[in-house]
C-alpha cells in the first residue's frame, strides 16, 4: 500500500543496497530532525531525536543496514500495491544467538524471528492496528531464496513461522507475510537483542507497573508487585518471559510484549530530547545503529519522514490483537492459524477498516491473564 496521506519525506526511489552501509551525500547545512521507530516494538512508532550537523548526519547515515526486499522478491507474485492512504509494517525482532548475542542462549545457526508484528496504519495516520504472528505458528511457507546463497528452499507445509527468517532471512519473512495476509508490506524494520538493549537505556529506561510478582529463571528476571523503572536488560527480559506468567506459552508472552509497547510508547512521549543535545545524539545513534530496514528506510531522510507521519499515534490509538488461533491437537506446544477468522483479520486491514471483535472472539490468544500484569507506570 502507498502512502499519500504520510508527510512529504523526500523519499526517493527504491535503492539497491543489500545489508551495506554508507552512501555519501552533500552535508545538509540546515538543522534536521532525525526521528526513528523503534523496530523491536509493535508500531515503529517511537521518536527519538535529531541532529543538524553535516558530518553527524553522515555518520548516522552510515549506522543503517538497509536490504532491498523488493528487488529481492522482484518476479514474484506479491499482493498488489494499494493505493488507499494507508501503511503495512512488518516489524520484526531476531533472536541470533551470534556476537554480542551470545550470553543469551546457544548459537543454533541461524537467527529466527523471535517476535513479528505486522503494524497496519490507517489513513491519516491517527490509527493503528497491530498483529502479532506467534512464532510457533505452523503455516504454509513458500519457496524462498535461502539466505546465503545456496539456492531456492522449497516451499513446505506444517513449518513454523520463524524459520522463514531462519531460511531466507528479511525477503522470506516478508514474502511469508504477505502469502497468510494478501497484503504488500510498505516496510520492513527489525531489530535484535543487544540492539533493543541499548535503546531502552539510552532512553533511560521504561517505567512500568506490575500487579503481580515475576519470577522467570530463564529471562534472568524478577519484579515484585509495584512501579518499576526497567533498565534495558530487564526489558529484554519481561519481553523473552513465558514461563513465569500465564500459561507459560508464546501467547503469553506476546500479552506481556504487547503492555509493554504501550509503556514504552508513553514513556518515550515524556522525553525531552530536544533539551539536550548530547541526548538528542545519543538516542539517533543509538537507534539508527540497531536496525535493520527495507531500502526505502535506509537513510536519515527517510527514517525521519516515516516517523514523523507516525509520531501522532499513542498507546491508546493502537488495537493489538493476536493473530486469530489455536493449539494444535498433535503438539501443544505448536499453535494453527484459524483460517476464517484469520482472513476476517487481513481483510479488515485490507481494506482500512478496524478489525472486528468477532475476528478474535474464538481465538487462543488474548485469552490468558498476562496481560493485566504490566501496566505504564
């Protein structure tokens, strides 16, 4: 889908840079705001700050690792590119174990999608709806280019959803998101453990609040009842918990992941980065070193223009739901996808509508209690 609605960025057209870095541009002499989404997160939709001067805005430039997914799945048979006013994300979290990532878990191989979401906003830009896939959900995958090289991955059956990150990296996450939705992301933006880290304490942490006690050995956290001001690796672990909240599922957790975006959001709202210039750097840095982006969103340009048009929406002008859902028979710990209500789901986004509560009312997702225990604090 484009977006005409969305405040000029002076976005040019599609690049060919694949995961490289640096494109040298004439310094820009007046001042500019440089706004970023945090990737991690449901929407994109955190600003973080700016800087004016030339050679700051070089560097910032070169910190973006941008992937020309549409040349990549150029030939294929992707949705169709709707005009309407509105905006398709796919933000997505990786869970490599590689670097800097290794204290959290065992390199297995390849790095999978340890969190997706697919952010629809509405024309205007007021508006957002936010999906979250559950990682464990077992789905069609087409044939996709493998990631290194060696060749096309047939498509399968019965596979989860994050091994196609796993197999063919950002173009087959996207092309398996757009195969279950019938829609054409606009975007792509990720973000991986260390990086999501180091935002949230350049931010200066996330104040949250909890009405229970978590306890969670695995994620390395625990919280008793009451307000909290979370530094980066408590963050990370409150969005990595399952097992010390709710059923102990993925579901559960994207409840929790869910709370916290709405935290993160306000929290975000309250800083003034403009009252310190130091700050204001230390957040575009920060933020413009984490991700990953398609190649529309590869440069400071154009980061700034997408966030900008994405700067009015709060928490509360988000509907986060899960993807409509339920356990499979042969495996508990594996989720299917309810096909009806599913397609109730990416036709409401479709076609610029809200997403019906009939859509979810059956759904295993959004049923357990996780939820209600982070609230902003």
């Amino acid at each position: 889908m484009s977006e005409p609605h969305t405040p000029d960025t002076g976005t040019p057209g599609p690049r060919r840079r694949t995961n490289t870095k640096g494109r040298r541009r004439k310094p820009q002499s007046t001042r500019r705001k440089v706004f970023l989404g945090t990737a991690w997160t449901a929407a994109g939709l955190v600003v973080l700050g700016g800087t004016g001067a030339g050679y700051l805005y070089f560097k910032l430039d070169d910190n973006i690792t941008g992937v020309d997914i549409d040349n990549q799945l150029k030939g294929d048979d992707r949705p169709e590119n709707v005009d309407n006013g509105s905006q398709d994300i796919l933000v997505m979290g990786s869970d490599s174990r590689s670097g800097a990532n290794a204290e959290y878990g065992r390199d297995q191989g390849g790095a999978r999608s340890d969190t997706a979401m697919v952010v629809h906003v509405y024309e205007g830009h007021r508006k957002a709806s936010v999906v979250s896939i559950p990682r464990d959900t077992l789905i069609s995958r087409p044939d996709c280019e493998s990631k290194d090289g060696g060749g096309t991955t047939p498509a399968a059956e019965r596979q989860m959803f994050n091994s196609a990150y796993e197999i063919g990296g950002p173009a087959c996450a996207v092309k398996t998101v757009e195969s279950l939705s019938g829609i054409r992301m606009d975007h792509y933006l990720e973000v991986d453990f260390t990086g999501f880290k180091k935002l949230i304490d350049t931010l200066g942490g996330v104040g949250i609040t909890t009405s229970k006690p978590i306890d969670d050995p695995k994620s390395h956290l625990r919280l008793d009842p009451g307000r909290h001001q979370l530094n980066g690796e408590q963050s990370l672990g409150l969005v990595r918990t399952r097992h010390a909240v709710g059923d102990g599922s993925d579901l559960g957790r994207i409840q929790l992941q869910q709370a916290f975006i709405k935290a993160l959001i306000a929290q975000v709202k309250q800083v003034d980065v403009f009252g310190s210039p130091k700050k204001m750097y230390d957040l575009a840095d920060t933020a413009t070193s984490a991700v990953t982006t398609d190649s529309g969103l590869d440069s400071v340009r154009d980061l700034s223009g997408f966030a900008r048009g994405l700067s009015g929406i709060g928490g509360g002008d988000m509907k986060m739901v899960t993807l409509p859902v339920e356990y499979d028979p042969a495996d508990p710990n594996r989720v299917l996808p309810q096909e009806k209500a599913d397609r109730k789901v990416w036709a409401a986004l479709r076609e610029d509508r809200p997403i019906p509560a009939s859509a979810t009312k059956d759904s295993a997702g959004d049923k357990g209690s996780a939820g209600g225990v982070v609230g902003a604090g």
